[in-house]
C-alpha cells in the first residue's frame, strides 16, 4: 500500500501525503493485516491468535491491541472511513444526499476491488464464514454510519443528531452490508458496484409489488 492515504474517490486532485509517523502507522497497520491473512490462509481463522499475529508482523501484542482493539477488526478495518467523509462533503452543492453518498459508495468500491481485491475478497468470505466477523462487521458499520452522519447532516442543513440522518445512514450503511453478504454468498461473481446501485434504488423507490 502507498504511504499517502488513498485520496477521495473520484478526486484527481494532488493529494498530500502523510507525515513520517504517519507512515510508519500505515505501514504497521499493513504489516498486521498482512500477516493476519497469511496466517489465517494456512492454519484458518480460529486457530490464528493474537500473539502468532504479533510475532508475525514482529510487533508486540501490546502494539497491536493498540491498532486494532479485537481480531475482527484486524479483518475489517480499513482507511477508507473518512475519505468517505470527505468525499460526501465534496460532493456538488445540492445533489440530492442519497446521489452523493451513491456516487461515494460505488467509487469507493470500484477503488477498493482495483487497489486491494485479494484483501477485500478474502474479507467478504470471512465475514459469511465466521459468526464473530460478521457480527463486528454490523459494529463497525454502526462507527461509519454515525461518522457519515456528520457530512449528510452538513449537506441538509440538520443537526447531526436528527432522527432522520441518523435513519438515513444507517439504512445505506445497512444495505451496504447486505449487499457485500450477498455478494460473498454468490461466489463474489457480480459486479459489486451495480449491486451498491440495486440496494440503494430499493431505498429510494421501496419494494414494486
């Protein structure tokens, strides 16, 4: 992975890169996933502890409860929580919030399956494999929703808090999860990204009888 940050989907701009400590943050936080997926494709996810993932990635088990509280968020953390922010703020004045948090969502996806297929292929199969992987993943989108709440609420002029912001994303983010549920289950065949514009036409127009 690049040192910088990857940069808001969509945005062509220069973007600046991170500062050295940083850098070395993003490096480890790489260094433990990898090494987190190499040992889960050898002896599986349920006999991979803390400790071996630790040694592997040579940091202590102390630095790495400091990046990654549990083992599932090893699994589904990534850096891409607030470039979604951003994006969502950058979207044009006025269009429409389920358009600017659809556009975000599909350049997210096609960004993610372009620089990190293998990763995302491998965490779409955990999460239907593993009970505890697919219940912190329902967390973690929680953390999202509530953190995107932020941009749409901006963008409508509401407060953050407000019944219907914090309804609206967390029914994208939930659809969100279903659709990457969904997609694992079919052998991750589909293209994910006209999967993300099905679900969020089922929010905008309601099931057609």
């Amino acid at each position: 992975m690049a040192a910088s940050a990857p940069p808001p989907p969509g945005d062509d701009a220069p973007q600046p890169r991170l500062g050295l400590r940083e850098r070395k943050k993003l490096k480890t936080r790489v260094a433990i996933r990898e090494a987190t997926y190499r040992l889960i494709d050898e002896q599986g996810y349920e006999t991979t502890t803390i400790e071996q993932i630790a040694a592997a990635a040579e940091v202590s088990p102390s630095t790495l409860f400091r990046y990654f509280p549990t083992k599932e968020d090893i699994v589904l953390t990534d850096e891409f929580d607030p470039v979604m922010e951003a994006a969502v703020r950058a979207r044009p004045a006025g269009e429409p919030p389920l358009e600017a948090v659809r556009s975000v969502l599909r350049q997210t996806v096609e960004t993610i399956l372009e620089d990190q297929p293998r990763e995302f292929g491998r965490r779409s199969r955990l999460m239907l494999e593993i009970p505890a992987v697919r219940a912190r993943m329902t967390e973690t989108m929680a953390e999202t929703s509530l953190l995107l709440s932020r941009a749409v609420a901006d963008r409508t002029g509401r407060k953050e808090g407000d019944l219907e912001v914090l309804v609206f994303t967390a029914s994208v983010l939930a659809a969100l999860r279903e659709v990457t549920i969904y997609w694992a289950e079919h052998g991750q065949k589909d293209d994910l990204a006209v999967l993300v514009d099905r679900a969020l036409d089922t929010l905008k127009g309601g099931l057609a009888l």
